[in-house]
C-alpha cells in the first residue's frame, strides 16, 4: 500500500476553468486504477466523449451537470454518477461556484491515445 497525500501533489491544468490532479495511477504506484481530482470553475465543461471502460463520477463540492446520451443530470456532493463504458456523455460545472469533483476509472492512464474518444472538441492536457 502506497499513502498519497493528494493535498499536496501539484495542480495542473487540463482546460480553461479545470485543474487536476492525479491521486492514483500509474506515476503514483497504482496498478490497475486512476483518480483524478478536479476543481471546476463555474460554466467550465467537457466535451462529448466516451471510453471503452465504465467511468465513476464524485461530486466532492459543488454541482456539476452530466450528459449520458440524451439524458441530463444535476449531480451534487454525494452523489455519484456513474457512466457505462461506450456510452457519449459530457459534464460541466452547473453552479456559481467553484465543483470539486472526483473521477475514479478501472484502467491505468484512461487519456492515453486510443482510451477516449471525443466526439465534440479534443482531450485534455493530462499533465
């Protein structure tokens, strides 16, 4: 067992209005499981995209809004959306202030080419 503490790791930013942190993966001693922790500033979102592994959403503070298919959802601290693998979903910050959000995926590196694919804009900056 590896102790993070994740409070300490280094923000970085993975699109306007999106910091993040990795708390476990394949840098942090990790297996087979990546977390990452973002804080979202109000009216940031991410595009349409999908994996072809499930994907587990944590709202920590705040509220945010998921898009699975056709379907909108407000998700607010605990609560936890969870997303089928293959399915195209979105997600923004649906509040006026800043979300913390947890995202948990069963495989290492879920950004690397060829894990997600974007149907509207492109990946993230994952470092």
């Amino acid at each position: 067992m590896g102790l993070i503490n994740y409070a300490a790791l280094p923000e970085f930013s993975m699109r306007p209005g999106i910091l993040g942190k990795w708390i476990s993966g394949i840098d942090r001693g990790s297996s087979s499981i990546s977390v990452l922790w973002n804080d979202v500033d109000p009216g940031a979102s991410v595009p349409k995209h999908f994996h072809a592994y499930e994907e587990v959403i944590m709202v920590e503070g705040g509220q945010i809004w998921v898009t699975l298919g056709e379907d909108t959802f407000d998700v607010v601290p605990g609560q936890v959306a969870i997303i089928p693998p293959d399915v195209v979903h979105a997600w923004g910050n649906a509040g006026a202030s800043q979300a913390r959000v947890l995202f948990i995926w069963p495989v290492l590196e879920p950004f690397a080419p060829g894990k997600s694919t974007y149907v509207e804009g492109a990946p993230p900056r994952v470092t």
